[in-house]
C-alpha cells in the first residue's frame, strides 16, 4: 500500500515545493510550457517506436501497479506437486492438473510434457517463448528510457524559443517577461517529466521484468526436471537456488512444523 502512494506523495511534495516557483507566471503560460514538452516529446517517440508498443507499455505499467511481490516459494511448491501428480498418477492426471494452473507459462511447459514432446524440443519451444516475450519488455523499457531522454530537449527546444521572442521583443518589457516565462518554464517541465515521471518507470518496469525472468526461469528448469520424471524432492532442493536466504529458511521451518505435526505410528501390542 505504501508503495502505491508513493508516486502520488512524491507529485504533491514537488508542486507544493515548486508553487514559489511558478506562483507569478500565468496558466495559459504553464499550460503552453507543458504542451510544448508532452507533445513533442510523444510525438517523437511515436515516429520512433509502433503504437502497438505503446499499447503493451500501457498494460504492463498497470499489471507492475497492481502487482505484488512474486511469492517463488509458492511456485516451487506447485512445481512439486506437479510431479509428483505426473510420477504417482500418471499423464492423465497432470493434464488436469494442468488445467488449474494460472501461470500461462507453466501451463504450456506442463502441455508439452503431456503431448510427448522431448526435454530438448521442450526446452528450445519454451526458451522461444521466453526470448520473444523479454524482447517485448526490452522494448517498452526503451520506449520510456527514450522519453525521459526526450523531454529535457523539447524543454530546451522551449528555451531556445522563449529567447527568441525575447530578442524579438526587446523594446516591450511586458514582452521580455513572458518570453523569459517561457524559456525557463520549459526547461523545468522537461526535466521535471524526465527525472520524476518517465525515468522512475522505466526503472520499475526494469526492476519487475527482472521478477518475471527469475519466475519464468523457475518454471522453465521445473519444466525439465518434470519431463524428466524426477522426484518431488529432486526438484525442491535443485530450485531452493532461486530463492533468498529468508524465503528458504521459511520453507524449511514449514517442513519441520508439518513433520512434528504428524502423528506418529504407534505400536501394536501382541
């Protein structure tokens, strides 16, 4: 929760800090300072880059605001019982297994292993998959690392301009004020929508992409040891590298409570 409202706290403080600064120039001056470095910086970046890009930019910042930390000890847990559905039951029972999985991506691993498909076919489909989605997410980053490159120079674009209608203008002062308005003001917001805007979300997207490989990584090395057909345990301890120090010593201290929770046999009296 806190995390959320940190982009909207951090806007606050920045107007309420910058009110001095923009206190004595006029709306219709900020306004066409701002129009100036959002336009031509999106218009830029929409020759550089598909629209389709930006639609899927769009999706993925509002899936990183939504998302929750990646719980990879759920995920392990899952790939374990995976297989040992697939050891104990048989092809049928994982194929509908198959069908309560969430993960779109461990739902094909799982669907490859049922038609037959080999650990080396598997492997080259889902390493396919895994470098056509990343390459993908490269390219939205690039769009807001381009963006955040773009406004400071529509910011200077404005400076350059305002100075010009200020050497048009100097025998009106009236005229120098407003051209100086706008000069500085464009500089502001261009650096303001780099380093405050487009800058933190590429850096997010960044930081949630990296989350998503290590998960995909997860399933993917799961994947094999399942075609495989190797033991549950096999594949909790060849995974528990994937997890942080604090998740793993949780996960061990959850087995021993289940193993102490456990009754034990007791003997029969002859």
């Amino acid at each position: 929760m806190l995390k959320k409202l940190l982009l909207p706290i951090g806007l606050l403080f920045f107007i309420i800090m910058s009110e001095s600064v923009i206190d004595g120039t006029s709306i219709i001056m900020n306004l066409k300072s701002v129009l100036l470095v959002t336009a031509g910086t999106l218009l830029s970046a929409f020759v550089a880059f598909p629209l389709k890009t930006f639609g899927d930019l769009f999706k993925s910042l509002i899936v990183v605001f939504k998302h929750q930390e990646t719980n990879n000890k759920s995920l392990i847990k899952e790939l374990e019982s995976l297989a040992l559905i697939w050891r104990r039951h048989g092809i049928v029972a994982l194929e509908k297994a198959r069908k309560r999985v969430d993960n779109v991506f461990l739902q094909k691993g799982i669907e490859l292993v049922v038609d037959g498909y080999d650990r080396y076919d598997i492997r080259n489909i889902m390493e396919k998959d895994y470098e056509l989605y990343f390459s993908r997410k490269e390219s939205q980053v690039n769009i807001l690392n381009t963006l955040a490159k773009l406004a400071p120079v529509f910011g200077f674009v404005g400076t350059i301009l305002g100075l010009i209608n200020v050497l048009n203008s100097m025998e009106d002062p009236a005229m120098i004020g407003k051209g100086m308005a706008l000069a500085l003001l464009t500089t502001l917001y261009g650096i303001l929508l780099a380093n405050f805007l487009f800058f933190p979300l590429s850096k997010k997207l960044s930081e949630y992409t990296k989350a998503e490989a290590t998960v995909l990584n997860i399933i993917l090395e799961g994947i094999m040891d399942i075609a495989e057909q190797k033991t549950s345990k096999s594949i909790f301890h060849r995974l528990n590298s994937y997890l942080d120090i604090s998740q793993l010593s949780r996960m061990h201290k959850e087995k021993d409570v289940s193993r102490r929770v456990q009754p034990k046999p007791q003997m029969q009296v002859q």
